[in-house]
C-alpha cells in the first residue's frame, strides 16, 4: 500500500496502488490483500510478457485458496498491454478480500513470464 499525504489520509477517494508479483517463468502473481478496496485499473509493468494478452482473475476469501471469477457464465479477463492501464469494473470486486493475476494468451492458456513481472493494482474504495 502507499503512503498518503496528510490531507490525503483522511480522504479516502484517493486511490491506493497495489503490486501483484509473478516470477520469472511464473503464470500468477502473488495474492494481494485489497484491503476492503477495489481495483479500477490493472496496469502491466514494461517487463509484462507481450504473448500474455489478458489476465484472469482468481479470488480467495482467506489468502489460500483461490478461485476463478466468472462473470454472466464467463470467466471475468482485463486486457493486459504492457506500461498501459486497463479499466477493471469495480462492482465485480466487493467484498473480495484477495485477488490473484494470471496473465494468459487471448485463448485463455496460461503464458509462463521470461522475467520478473508486476502488475500495479489502484484500487479504491466503492
């Protein structure tokens, strides 16, 4: 999470960042804890994998077990272009508690990263 400034701290509209991990030769980040926020944005770093044109969501209530997010019978996915920000839908993310990133081909099978890679997470509270 980030630091706020003074006049920030009591205003909570400002958005915190958050950082999802995946590995070098990693398919998903590390869980994230939201802190009774929801994304807006995922924004892939410069390092992000070009073959891993989209991400799917997991979810876990407890930070160890996971599951997809589906949404209307669809697993739920966000465009994923390197140093480019994506708008997410806030309103599939209440009450989520973690959330972990899968970056995927356009057909949904998991892209293994060459290097290091993280996805900034701004989140805010809805």
């Amino acid at each position: 999470m980030t630091f706020k400034a003074i006049h920030q701290a009591a205003d909570d509209q400002y958005a915190d960042v958050y950082t999802a991990t995946i590995v070098k030769n990693g398919t998903r980040s590390d869980g994230v804890f939201l802190d009774g926020r929801a994304p807006v944005r995922l924004i892939p770093s410069a390092g992000w994998s070009s073959t891993a044109a989209i991400v799917h969501v997991e979810l876990s209530e407890d930070g160890e077990t996971y599951v997809p997010l589906w949404s209307v019978s669809t697993a739920y996915t966000v465009p994923a272009v390197r140093s480019q920000a994506s708008r997410v839908d806030p309103e599939q993310f209440w009450g989520v508690a973690y959330i972990r990133l899968i970056g995927t081909q356009a057909r949904g099978t998991a892209v293994a990263q060459s290097t290091g890679s993280t996805i900034s997470i701004v989140a805010r509270l809805i």
